[in-house]
C-alpha cells in the first residue's frame, strides 16, 4: 500500500510503498479515507513530544476516517505502530472507532475531534467553566484557538477574548464570535497594558493557553498584585500547547497575589476516554449544523512531503489517500 513513511525523526515522511497491516486480536482493518495532520503528528515524528515514534519506519498519523470491512465509516485512533492513519489502511483497536454520521464530509469528521476537544474538554473538566465567565485564549488564531472561540461560546462563555500575533487574522475572530482580540506582537509593556485593560474590561475566569512562552509569562505579570479585580476571583489557566515556548518563568507573586491556578490538559490528563466519546459526536453535529466552522485544505497523500512543514495559517490540512 501507498503511505507516509517516516524514517528518520526529524525528518518529514516520504510517500512510499509499506508492507499492508494484518488484523490481530481485538482489531479492525481501516481503509483510510481521511486523516489529518496536527502539530501532534509533527512533534511525534520530529521527536520533540513525549509520545514520540519508538519504531521505525513508522507510518505518520494519528487518527482519521476510514471504512470498515462491514462497510461502516467510522472516525478512528491509536493505528498500531509501525502502522499509522495517514496511508491506505491500517490496524486500530476495535474499541477506538465510532461511526461517523451520514451528514459529516470525511474531511470534516478527521478534522475536527482534536482541535475542537482541545478546549471542550478542558472548559467542562478542567475550567469548571460557568455560564456567563470570561475566556481569554492565548492563540486564538490557530486550528484550535478558531474552534476554541466558537465552543467556549457554545458551552456559554459570556465574553471571549482571543489573543494572537497576526492581526489580519485577528479581525476575522470577531466574526467566529469573539468579544475581543489582543495582538500580542508588540513590545513587552504595551501587551501587559492590553491585558490588564481587557482584564478591567472583565475579569478573565477562564485562559486556554495554545501558545505558552513569552505572551503567558506577560500575561501573568499584567495579572499579578496590581488594583483589579482578579485578586478576589479564580484565573484557571490551562495549558494546552506551547507554540511560543516550552517553557515559563513563574514568579511566586504572580500565584500569590492574581488569584491564577495553573492546569493542563492533553493526553495524560484526567478525562475519562468516556467524556471523549461523548464530545465528538457533539461537536460534528455542530459542524453539520454549520455552528462550528474549521477551514479545511484538502491535500492528496501523495503531497504528505511537501506540505509536511507548511504553515497552513490557521487551516487544517486534511490527506486523502
Ligand atoms: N493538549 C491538547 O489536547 C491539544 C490538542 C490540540 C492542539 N494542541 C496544541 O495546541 C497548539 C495549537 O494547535 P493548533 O492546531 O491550533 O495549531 P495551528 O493551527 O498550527 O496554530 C498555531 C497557533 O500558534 C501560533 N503561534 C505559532 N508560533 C508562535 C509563536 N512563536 N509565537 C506566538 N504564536 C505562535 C499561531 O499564530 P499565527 O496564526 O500567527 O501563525 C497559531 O495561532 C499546538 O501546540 C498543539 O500541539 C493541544
């Protein structure tokens, strides 16, 4: 079969032939009809997260939509390596596939189950998140940050302020249904004051942390120990990705005097795979009803090399085999 090989980590994948998966115990053959490629397919092969690839060659691609030997169109995840979801078949625990309603394109049902669970799940059972708080979401112009603005919005956000560096791109938000936008590319002072003015605007409650790095560590500074609000309320602030640094330099004053708690949320985190189940099929019926919108580019398989490294600003990449 036809796939996106990886070699080497660090590399991108090459589309070259690979030996076709045999079924084993407690699994299903997927022939693949979508798969999208996420930061976390790249940082798996580039080596950099900790769920990087353990085998090599390695089929890229996490999860995707594929058809079933029965003839169910199913969305599906966790391919067993060296076996992955961006190639014409793989091998999936029977388990880890739920059908795909008629009314969602493939495209849309590969793309939109990370991105979008990426703030719907931390806003329900990280966040706590109450009808009517604030949401500030620091990446707001990414895959993630779009989806993250319309579903804090959906799950009853009163005000959501969405940050990010391309102002162009920061416009359109408003359209997605943000409140507020902050362009944090500009100098350190001048980003704290747009803070601390949103943040008198209306107490952040909530932050969904795409970016990490710098812009957090400002944020941070705007909220400690000065005359707003924030002191008598709670900031959960929850990391989700770590685009602008891996890293933060955390002053003790900041969790003293800010009233911030510092989560995460990913794999590893304490969602119940139950919670998951039931939030997927959530957010495609939104998308069919057209409440939740992603901006998909569809790109043959065959291109995995040379779009692989691509800045796709602010669309996902979908392959088809
Ligand atoms: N924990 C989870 O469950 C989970 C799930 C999904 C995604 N994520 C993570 O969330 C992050 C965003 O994912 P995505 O799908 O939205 O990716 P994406 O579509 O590629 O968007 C990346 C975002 O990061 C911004 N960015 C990139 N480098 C930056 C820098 N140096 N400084 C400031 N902003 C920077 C981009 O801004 P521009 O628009 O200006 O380029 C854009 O807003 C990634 O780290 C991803 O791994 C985590």
């Amino acid at each position: 079969m036809k796939a996106a090989v990886l070699h080497t980590l660090g590399d991108a994948p090459r589309y070259e032939d690979f030996a076709d998966p045999a079924v084993a115990q407690g699994e299903v053959l997927v022939r693949i009809k979508a798969a999208s490629l996420k930061n976390f397919d790249k940082m798996m092969a580039s080596g950099a997260h900790y769920e990087r690839h353990s085998v090599l060659p390695v089929v890229c691609g996490n999860d995707g939509v594929g058809v079933l030997e029965d003839g169910t169109r199913v969305f599906c995840g966790g391919p067993r390596p060296p076996y992955g979801m961006m190639a014409e078949r793989a091998v999936v625990p029977r388990l880890r596939c739920m059908p795909v309603p008629d009314n969602v394109s493939d495209e849309i049902a590969a793309a939109l189950p990370n991105p979008a669970l990426s703030s719907w799940l931390p806003l329900i059972w990280r966040a706590g998140m109450k009808p009517g708080e604030t949401v500030l979401i620091l990446g707001g112009t990414g895959v993630a940050g779009k989806l993250a603005i319309q579903i804090a919005k959906h799950l009853g956000a009163g005000r959501v302020v969405a940050a990010g560096r391309n102002k162009n791109t920061l416009e359109s938000l408003l359209e997605l249904g943000a409140d507020a936008t902050i362009c944090i590319d500009m100098a350190e002072e001048e980003l704290r004051d747009a803070f601390l003015r949103e943040a008198r605007t209306s107490n952040f409650d909530v932050v969904l942390d795409y970016l990490w790095g710098h812009p957090t560590e400002v944020l941070l500074d705007a909220l400690t120990g000065h005359d707003i609000r924030t002191v008598s309320s709670r900031v959960r602030l929850i990391e989700i990705g770590d685009m602008a640094g891996a890293s933060v330099n955390v002053r003790g004053t900041a969790l003293r005097s800010s009233g911030v708690e510092l989560y995460g949320s990913g794999g590893g985190g304490v969602v119940p795979v139950q919670a998951i189940f039931e939030a997927i099929p959530q957010v495609w019926s939104l998308a069919a009803q057209g409440k939740l919108r992603i901006d998909i580019e569809k790109v043959p398989l065959a291109e995995v090399g040379n779009v692989w490294r691509k800045d796709s600003h602010g669309r996902r990449i979908v392959f088809v085999p």
